[in-house]
C-alpha cells in the first residue's frame, strides 16, 4: 500500500466528509493519442510517436491511500509550517464557507501529511473519457447532474486546455473514506 496526496476544493471536501462524493476523475497527462491493454497492463501512444509506452496512474492503484490536501491555516498565522506539526491547531478553509475567519489560509498544495483530516482507500481506477461519465457517477462525483459535473469540470481544467469540449482522457478514480 501506497499513499499519495490528492488536491480538492472545499465545495469538494464537504461532499466527500458528506458521503456524497466517491469519486473523482484526474485528467491524464500528457494525453494520449491511443490507448491499449494487453495482458492486464495499459499502453498509451502519443501523438506523432509511433511507439507504445506503459501509462501508471500516478494517484495509485486499488489499495492504495489518497491524503486530502485543502486549504489551511494554522492558530497563529505567525508559525512557520516547519514549526508546525500534529497537535498544533489547525482550521480548514471548506469549514468555513461563507464567514470571515481572520488570518491568512495556505494553498491545499502546502498543506503537510500531518494536518490532513481526510484519507481516502481507492477501491479501483479506471481510465474513460470525460464525456463518458454517467448520470450516476456524476453523482458520486459529488454533483447533481451530468450538466453540473461538466459545468465544474470546465470551472477546474478549461484554463489548462482540458474542458469538457476536448474530451480529454480521465483516470476515473473509485474510492472510499475511511475512518
């Protein structure tokens, strides 16, 4: 077993400690021109190559833990994150929606192993296009609806060329919470 961090929004923590959210789905990068299994392994070529090359997940594999990165901040804004470390007290950013906290909230990106709240077991991972996604996993992406999961997903990757329109290929990430 293996851990990994994994980066989510705050609207996206809450639906995960709601039970609402069981997936996710992680553009795959670079992209692909073709993909291939054979022998129970995955192949992907890419463009203007001619060779076939092992494509791994690099979130994991079945097993395997996901520790949530969100926005924090400590008590004291004042502490260094090297002088941080478990038992000191920490706020999250998805806690508080909506009210004025005084200080200043840190990236998901630093946030250390030790003040994550939330990990995850994957339970499988699979690899479709984005516009594959059903009524149902839309739903356990934590949304309503195929329409409000596109709307996020271009809210998240349009900027960074993977909107909805360019179909990208998606590692579709199954997991669970655990306690």
């Amino acid at each position: 077993m293996k851990e990994h961090p994994i980066l989510f929004s705050g609207e996206m923590v809450w639906a995960i400690l709601e039970g609402r959210k069981t997936q996710t789905r992680r553009v795959i990068k670079p992209q692909p021109n073709k993909l291939k299994t054979e022998q129970g392994l995955l192949f992907a070529q890419y463009p203007n190559d001619e060779y076939w090359y092992g494509l791994k997940c690099n979130y994991g594999y079945a097993g395997d833990h996901l520790w949530v990165r969100e926005s924090w901040r400590p008590l004291d804004d004042d502490i260094s994150v090297s002088k941080l470390g478990p038992g000191d007290t920490i706020y999250y950013r998805a806690d508080y929606v909506g009210e004025a906290l005084d200080g200043k909230w840190r990236p998901s990106i630093h946030m250390p192993r030790w003040a994550s709240r939330i990990t995850l077991e994957i339970v499988n991972v699979r690899v479709e296009r984005v516009q594959d996604i059903s009524e149902e996993d839309a739903e356990a992406e934590g949304t309503k609806s195929i329409d409000s999961f596109h709307i996020l997903w271009d809210i998240i990757n349009h900027a960074r060329d993977y909107g909805w329109e360019t179909n990208p290929w998606v590692w579709k990430i199954c997991f669970k919470r655990l306690p």
